[in-house]
C-alpha cells in the first residue's frame, strides 16, 4: 500500500510538472499568430502603400508608428493609421 501511494504522488507530481510548461507553450504559441496576423497585416498595408504617391514625410511618420506598435506590450497594439 505504501508503494501504491508512493506511485500517486510521483505521478501526481509528474503530471503537475509537465501542465507548467504546455501552459507555457499555449502562451507562445497564441503570441507567435497574433504576431503572425499583424505581420500580414502590416504587409498588406504596405504594398497598397507602394503604389501610392506619399510623400516622403508621410512615409516616415507612417514607419515610425509602426515601428512605435510593434515594440508595444502585447495586448495593448491599436490600429496604424495609413497615410492619406
């Protein structure tokens, strides 16, 4: 009996340790689509910027924030404004 709770507790023990580091896996792998999805989005917005005449400055203001969105804390991103 004593050997029967033994194997319990080192399985119980196991499976504790294994569930921290699937969470983990869970977090990067949602956080990996999320950057996935604005990668393509900020693709997008992109090549229908290339076609466009924009000037200069326009450029610059519009690269600094998205450079500004992309180094912000996940979660917080809010929508680039697209030169006009």
């Amino acid at each position: 009996m004593r050997k029967y709770k033994a194997s319990v507790a080192a399985v119980s023990t196991d499976q504790i340790t294994i569930q921290d580091p699937q969470a983990s896996i869970q977090e990067l792998e949602d956080e990996r689509n999320r950057l996935r999805e604005q990668l393509a989005e900020l693709s997008s917005r992109l090549s229908c910027m290339e076609g466009e005449n924009v000037s200069t400055a326009q450029h610059k203001r519009w690269v600094g924030t998205v450079c500004t969105e992309l180094y912000t804390v996940p979660g917080t991103v809010g929508s680039v404004p697209v030169p006009t």
